[in-house]
C-alpha cells in the first residue's frame, strides 16, 4: 500500500524541464502585470500629486506633494456628472436592447430547420468581416435624423454579430427534446424561448452581456463621429476631450484660482480618468469569472 502510494505521488512529480518552464512563465507574466499597471498607478500618483511636483516630472508610482483637490473640483464640475449619466443611460438601455436582439435573432438561426440559414449566416458573417466605413455610416446615421440624439450611441451596436453567433452556438448546445416537451405541453416558440431556453442559458447571457456592457461603456467613437453637443457627450468622448486637447474640465476658471487650489490640467485629467474607472472597478472583480467563461462559450459547434 506505502510502495503504491509513493509510486502514484511520483507519477505527479514535476521534471526539471517542467520546473523550469513554470518559473519562466511565472517571471514573464509579473513582468508583463508590472508593465500593464505601471500606467494606472502613474495616472492615480498624479491625481494626488501636487503641481510643481507634476510639471517637474517627479511623480512616478507615488503621490509627491499630496492633495485632493483636483477630486473636489472634477466632482463639482456639472460637465463631469452629465457625461457621466449619459454613460450610464447608455450602458443599462444598450445592454438591455442589445440582448433582447441578440437573444431573438441568434434563436431562430439555431434551428436547423429554418429555411434560408445558411446563406443567412453567410450575410451576417460577411457584414461582421467588412463594413461599409465611416462616411456611409455618417451618411446614414444623418438621414435616419440620428445626429446629435442619445439614440445615435446605442442603436448602431445593438447587434454584434460575433456576440450573435456565439449566443446562436450556445443555444445549439441545449437538447432539443427539452424543446420538444415543451411544445407538447402547448408552449409556442416565444413561450418555449423565454421560459425554456433562456434560463438554461443564463451563464452565456451573463457573458454577452458584460461584453455588451463594457463595449457601451468604452465606446467613444460614435461620440466622435456623431456627437457635437457637449450634453451628450459620453463619459469617454469627455475623457478624450480632456487628454488630447489639453485643457481643463472649465475653460471659464482662470489660470489663478488653479494656481490657488495647486492643481494643473494634468492633475485634473488624472483624477477624471480615475474616476470614470470606478463603476468598471468595482463590477469587474466579481464578474471576471464571465469572461474567462466567455472565452470557451459556443467554441464547441461552429
């Protein structure tokens, strides 16, 4: 029994080959950890560092000359809190929108009975590779009568097509005899879709739709191209207003009242940028899991 023991803890033992490859992958990755966190931690350093410290070039990982300052007046700024509803409006009604399409048209092409699939799938795989550009998107975002509406950042990606198939792929996972007693018992397709499928499918639901979720939040693009009105400017288009324009949150507070609160236009791009990581901070530790998941949803059946 001991002999038996020790020969099974031995076949488990790792080779010196073995031994090494890990720590290599294992000093890799904290350098490449490192590498990704060293612009987080500069940007929050200089969110509480002071003026001359800043522009001096003397803060690296860590606060020099601490204040706050720049949080107190970016949280009293009404431009900041307008972005910021407008981000979230956004993320809840896109996500929301974007699931319903996505659910309603990824279960009918699950069906392989559905007459016309296939070249279905074709039209949606070939607009997911190529698209039409930028000007025609304009161009039909300005005759819809979309420009300058808060439905110009939601409506134009309500439907990923990539987010589509892997639903689509998941819901060709589920029996069809589940289906099926279903039907028997008088359910239609709506009935056997909202009450069948899609609680059976909650952990790829979950997954698209932080995908979703994330892809509104982050979008600033379409803020560009079609928002002019600072009142609906996104948190994201506000963010990329302040870092490559170089200027402050208001342009109507004059150079001597920043000197006297010891803030500069950096510090307060900094602590901006902090801030709008939040919401995204605080979700994303307890719903990591769904994106490693998400990683393996629908990669089984093509």
């Amino acid at each position: 029994m001991i002999m038996a023991k020790k020969k099974n803890n031995s076949s488990f033992a790792l080779t010196r080959g073995e031994k090494i490859f890990e720590a290599v992958n294992a000093v890799i990755l904290i350098l490449l950890g490192m590498l990704m966190l060293f612009p987080f931690l500069n940007t929050l350093a200089k969110s509480f560092s002071g003026d001359t410290a800043i522009l001096t070039g003397q803060v690296l990982l860590w606060p020099v000359d601490f204040q706050t300052g720049t949080y107190k007046y970016v949280l009293r700024e009404p431009q900041f809190w307008n972005s910021l509803k407008v981000s979230t409006f956004n993320t809840i009604v896109g996500t929301a929108g974007s699931m319903i399409v996505t659910c309603l048209t990824a279960y009918p092409l699950s069906k392989t009975w559905i007459y016309g699939r296939k070249p279905l799938m074709l039209v949606f795989v070939f607009c997911m590779l190529f698209s039409g550009g930028m000007v025609p998107s304009y161009l039909l975002m300005r005759s819809l009568n979309l420009i300058n509406t808060i439905w110009v950042l939601i409506l134009p990606g309500m439907l990923s097509i990539y987010n589509m198939i892997l639903m689509k792929n998941f819901f060709e996972e589920i029996p069809e005899a589940i289906e099926e007693s279903a039907q028997l018992d008088g359910a239609g397709s709506l009935r056997t879709l909202v009450s069948i499928v899609l609680p059976m499918s909650l952990p790829a639901m979950a997954t698209i739709g932080l995908f979703y979720a994330v892809g509104y939040w982050d979008n600033y693009m379409s803020g560009l191209m079609y928002i002019t009105d600072p009142k609906l400017r996104s948190l994201q288009q506000y963010l990329y207003v302040l870092v490559t324009e170089a200027v402050t949150v208001n342009e109507n507070m004059s150079m001597d009242a920043l000197e006297n609160a010891a803030l500069n236009s950096e510090a307060i791009r900094a602590a901006t940028i902090m801030l709008a990581c939040v919401p995204i901070m605080c979700v994303y530790p307890f719903l990591q899991k769904y994106f490693v998941k998400g990683m393996r949803v629908g990669s089984v059946k093509g």
